[in-house]
C-alpha cells in the first residue's frame, strides 16, 4: 500500500501536466481530480489487481494510475454487477 500512496503523492508534488494512463496521456490538473476521490476500496481493489495480474508488470508506477484512475470512475459497477451475477 505504501507505493500506491507514493504514486499519489508523487502526483500532487510534483504537478505533472500530463501523464501517462491506459496506453494514452490525460491532463495532470484531471488526474489530481480523479485522484482526490480515491478511498480505501479503492486501494485495496488496486492491491487485488497487481496481486492478481497474470504477467510481470513492467512499469508499476503507470499500471498503478491507470488501474487508480478506473477504479475511481468504476469500482461502483464493477461490485453492481458482482451483485447480479
């Protein structure tokens, strides 16, 4: 949990204008948004993806925003339709 904080962090301070995320760049000022929503689910959900992610990640820093990043705008759907199925 303590890289995935890092990451945040890193984000914030250093005032990015752009980053990397999903093979594309978004805006830093729209990351920061994104990332000020981030709760616990969604760390820990993050924690579950790079746990359970069938091959070696490469650049760890990226993969943790983009997965940050999707699930702040999907986490919701994505328990919704565990609960359906």
């Amino acid at each position: 949990m303590d890289n995935i904080v890092d990451v945040i962090v890193d984000v914030f301070v250093n005032n990015y204008e752009r980053i990397k995320i999903n093979n594309g760049e978004i805006r830093g000022d729209n990351l920061r948004t994104i990332l000020l929503k981030v709760n616990m689910s969604h760390i820990n959900y993050t924690i579950d993806v790079i746990k359970s992610y069938p091959t070696k990640i490469t650049n760890l820093r990226n993969f943790i925003l983009s997965v940050l990043y999707n699930a702040v705008l999907t986490l919701d759907v994505h328990y919704q339709n565990l609960v359906h199925i």
